[in-house]
C-alpha cells in the first residue's frame, strides 16, 4: 500500500499573507512543516501542494516534489487532489501546511489504523479541550464518537450539549478536532467530485460532507493538540516555544 503525504500550500491568506514562507527561527513555515512530517514512517512520499512558484523554489532544495496547482480551490482538500492527478497513491495523508510543530507520530498513527482496518474510508484526529473558554468558541471544531471511535459529527457548536448538570459531568466530554486527514484515495475522489451539503455550507465544515456521503471515519485520540500560525501573534508564540524546545 503506497501513501503518500501532501502538503497544501497556497499563497493567500487572509489574516497573514505569504504565510508559507514567513521566517520563524530563520525557516519559512513551509519548511519547518516538510522537515517534521518527513520524520514519518510510514509515509513513503511528501509533496507540497501550491499556487505560487515562490513556495516551490522554496521547498524543492528541500527534497520533496512541489506540484503547482489551481489558486482558485475552495479548499485544501480539492488542491490536494488536483495535486495526486498522475501520482501512484493507495493512501493520502493531508498534512496542514500552518502546523510547524505537528506530530510525526500522528501521522503514523493515522495511517497505520487505515492499513489495519480497511473499512476505514478516513481517518482524523481530536484532542482533549482543556481550556473550558474553548467550549464556546466557534473557531474550536468540536466532535463527538461513537463507542469504536467512528465520528459521529462535528460542530462549531457546543456538542456534547450537557442538559442537566448534576455536577457529575465536564469538560472531559469535549474533543477538539485537529484538521489532519487520511483518506482511501478513491474516498478523496468521491468526496472532491460531490458537491457540498446543506451541513456543510451551514457550519463551514468539510468534513461534515464526507459523513453526509457515508463516510467511515475514526477518530484518533492524541494529547497533542499542535499550534496553528495564521496571525503575527502566533508565529511570536511558535518561536517561544522552538527557543525552549531548542
């Protein structure tokens, strides 16, 4: 089973653009996201998905194929598979190009549980919301499971939603989804080639329309919930926390 892992990478940013190349500890972004999920195992080919050429001279010194694509994709997933047209690949990893401390080891995980149980048609991730702030924030993509870990649906909204708090139930009920992806490459191009839901154009979450079509997908567990660069403040906050790993 060959896997390959892709990068989405565009240009345009609302709140930070060119963020992709923005300098943190004196590498551009993208950099620093290709280094780390280089370090997966299990992946046996990274490629940058892009619309600029400036990210592409960037990150082939760097050893991986830089595919250019489209820059009028709604969204990653579609740049993604524009970017696999021609590309051998039984399963595809979709790697957030924002997350320069993201976890080598999930990225194994994920692709080891679609190896191990192919009725799988995708596989995520979802941490532990820790801050209760957290809970209310539409920015924070929560979701709940089903007892063998298949997503039963995300929301921007509070779910679980706790009707009577008795004390005896808290904020260990809520998960946040981190937006990293396996899928079964013939699932990626059924979900690409559907047109998005009522659920999905209401809550801004592509994800909904993979379950909206059926979709068979786990959710792993991790600590780990990453850090995410899309302002100034955050790439200040990342390179305080590389100075202290370093």
């Amino acid at each position: 089973m060959r896997v390959v892992g892709v990068i989405p990478s565009r240009w345009a940013s609302t709140r930070l653009p060119g963020k992709s190349l923005i300098s943190i500890c004196g590498k551009p972004l993208v950099q620093w996201v290709v280094e780390a999920a280089g370090k997966a195992d299990l992946i046996d080919e990274l490629l940058v998905a892009t619309d600029d050429q400036r990210i592409v001279d960037a990150v082939v010194p760097l050893g991986v194929r830089a595919v250019m694509t489209s820059p009028d994709h709604p969204s990653g997933t579609d740049r993604i598979a524009e970017a696999l047209q021609g590309i051998d690949a039984d399963l595809v990893v979709n790697i957030q190009g924002d997350e320069p401390l993201l976890d080598s080891a999930l990225l194994d995980r994920l692709v080891r549980v679609m190896v191990e149980d192919r009725s799988w048609d995708m596989a995520t991730a979802a941490t532990p919301i820790l801050d209760e702030s957290e809970i209310d924030e539409s920015s924070v993509v929560k979701v709940v499971t089903a007892q063998d870990g298949r997503a039963l649906y995300f929301s921007r909204s509070v779910i679980p939603f706790i009707r009577d708090n008795d004390g005896g139930l808290g904020k260990d009920l809520y998960m946040r989804h981190l937006g990293v992806y396996a899928y079964r490459r013939d699932f990626l191009e059924k979900l690409v080639n559907t047109p998005p839901c009522a659920l999905e154009n209401a809550e801004k979450l592509e994800q909904l329309r993979a379950l909206y079509i059926g979709a068979s997908m786990i959710v792993v567990g991790t600590e780990d919930a990453g850090i995410g660069v899309d302002t100034p403040e955050d790439v200040i906050k990342v390179e305080r926390i590389i100075k202290d790993i370093l």
